[in-house]
C-alpha cells in the first residue's frame, strides 16, 4: 500500500471485464469504484516486512483451520473494491466468487505495509473499505520507515479499538486467529525509525 506499488495510469471497466482481463494478465491490477490501476513491484524494504511478518504469524498457526496468502490474493471488499494485500489471513473455511479460487470474499484479518509516499487518501478509502467488511476482525498496517504499527480491532459491528504499536519490545496480539507477533520479528533485517510515542489505545 505504497505509492511506489500504484501506477497513476487508469482506465475505466466493469468488475466482470476487469476480473476476465486479470486472470490472463501477467501484471497485477486493482480495481477501484470501475478504475482499473496498475501495481509494480515493491521494494527491499517492503518484501522484507511482508515476508517477516507472514513467516512469523505462519510459524505459530500449525494445527489451526487458517489460511495464509501473500501479495497475489485478490479480494473483494466493500465499495466495489477488489485489492491485492500484502497478507490476507483467513481464519475456517475461505469462501471465493468462483471455482477459480482466486476472488476470496471472506478475509479475517488484513495486514498491509505503507510508507511515507503512501497517498493518504487512498490509504483512507482502502481502510474505509477494510473496516466495513462485516467478516474482517483485525486490520494492520505497517509502516516501512519507522517502526509503527497501526492495528484496528473488531469489537462489534460499529466499533473498532485502534492500537499504535511503536516501542522495539512491543507485542501485537492478533486474537482473531490466536497468534502473537513482535515488532523485532516484524522489522528484523528493516533500517526503520523508533519513534517518541508510547503505544496507545483508542476505542
């Protein structure tokens, strides 16, 4: 979710045409309110943070009905949005548009690295879209130049608590699908930032 990921050329299309064009494209492309956007490849920095973070969630899942996918899952959101997280996590049973398996319609939990280029309105419609799926539990989003981590959890259907994780010894606990992460495992090997804040709640 960098700016760096997001092509600024578009083009218009219907959901039906983009999803029959996608499946034969050899690149990635979201689709946006009938704007198609194209993505490139993202950055040291950016894979190191997917992969940490994906390695370290997956190590901890074993004998849980979880499914894990990175970077190349598509998945429908609300607002006539279909995105690539960097991690879609889904806690049971994945439920997909078709039998093609590859339009998932079911996320649990959403973990996305932005950085400072990030647009921050699209970074706001992508959250907006996130946090009103009615299946999703917990959304993050990493940041790739210092060590934070935005963390919004479900607490019923109109309330959310948020959490900034920013401290090396911080531990975020994702209870949607029992797992515990740590911002060293997340940012090992990454040059980030620690800021002056102290983590925080808010609900």
């Amino acid at each position: 979710m960098n700016e760096r990921s997001v092509s600024p050329q578009s083009r218009m299309s219907t959901a039906e045409d983009y999803m029959k064009a996608e499946r034969q494209s050899a690149t990635r492309n979201e689709y946006i309110n009938g704007k198609v956007i194209a993505r490139s490849g993202a950055d040291r920095g950016h894979n190191l943070l997917v992969s940490n973070t994906a390695i370290g969630i997956g190590s901890r899942l074993h004998g849980h009905k979880s499914e894990i996918y990175i970077g190349n899952m598509m998945v429908r959101l609300r607002n006539n949005f279909i995105s690539y997280p960097d991690i879609v996590i889904v806690s049971g049973e994945p439920a997909f548009a078709d039998q093609n398996c590859d339009l998932l319609l079911n996320p649990t939990l959403v973990i996305e690295v932005f950085s400072d280029s990030t647009n921050s309105s699209d970074k706001t419609k992508k959250l907006e879209s996130l946090l009103e799926m009615q299946s999703i539990k917990e959304c993050a989003l990493v940041k790739q130049e210092e060590m934070r981590v935005e963390h919004y959890s479900r607490q019923n259907h109109k309330q959310w608590l948020y959490r900034i994780y920013n401290e090396r010894d911080d531990v975020v606990s994702l209870d949607s699908i029992g797992c515990k992460i740590s911002l060293q495992e997340i940012y090992a090997g990454v040059k980030a930032r620690q800021t002056a804040l102290a983590s925080t709640a808010v609900n």
